[in-house]
C-alpha cells in the first residue's frame, strides 16, 4: 500500500484530564500516515489523482485546535473519523498525537497515544 506521511505537526490545543490542561493549554505533536493507492497519481502527476496534504492538515488542525477533548485517544480517534470522512480514497490511517509537556512529575521527551484504522 502506498502512504502519505505528515510528520510532527504541531499544534496548540487545549486536551487533557486536568483543568489546567484545558485552561492552559499546550502543545500536541501529530504524525499521520495515510494509506491509500497512489498509482494513477505517479503516472499522471495530477493532484486531482492523490490526496492534498495540505487539505489533510488542515483537517488536523481543526480538530487539534479548535476542540477540546479530556483525551488525546479521542482527538485521535476524531481526527480519523473526519479524514475518512473528507477523502474516501484513505484506506487507512495510523495516527501519533504526543504531548512533550504532560503534568506529570518525570524525566522523559514525550507521551502519547499511536491509533491504527481502517476504513470498514
């Protein structure tokens, strides 16, 4: 399968279990790869024969920064859902939301959440 890949996007969003989480805010690393047939667009070097990764991101981001949620399992869940939803020819996704700052007390660079989907 052929895959398009958005890696650390950044995002300033206002997710987590803690009030000062979604009061605060801040910062959400998110890598995406799509999966999904890329023949027709290799041959004719169109982008009407792939997906715009630049639509996709876009789509990222209003989820990421527009919505709160008190888990990064549900941002990624609903940032899948709105891709499938917004370009039927993804296949599948596998999607990567970290956090670099989380309020917990440790030594660490990140922690995070990685989902696989399939369209069904």
């Amino acid at each position: 399968m052929d895959k398009i890949i958005l890696k650390g996007c950044r995002f300033y969003g206002y997710h987590g279990a803690f009030a000062e989480e979604q009061s605060l805010g801040q910062v959400f690393v998110i890598d995406v790869t799509l999966s999904l047939d890329l023949s027709a667009a290799s041959q004719s070097d169109h982008l009407a024969d792939t997906v715009h990764y630049g639509q996709v991101f876009e789509t990222i981001a209003a989820q990421a920064e527009q919505k709160k949620y008190a888990l990064i399992e549900a941002l990624a869940g609903s940032i899948c859902q709105d891709i499938f939803a917004r370009f039927p020819s993804v296949e599948a996704i596998n999607i990567r939301v970290t956090k670099e700052n989380p309020p917990i007390h440790g030594h660490y660079d990140a922690v995070g959440v990685e989902l696989e989907r399939e369209r069904l």
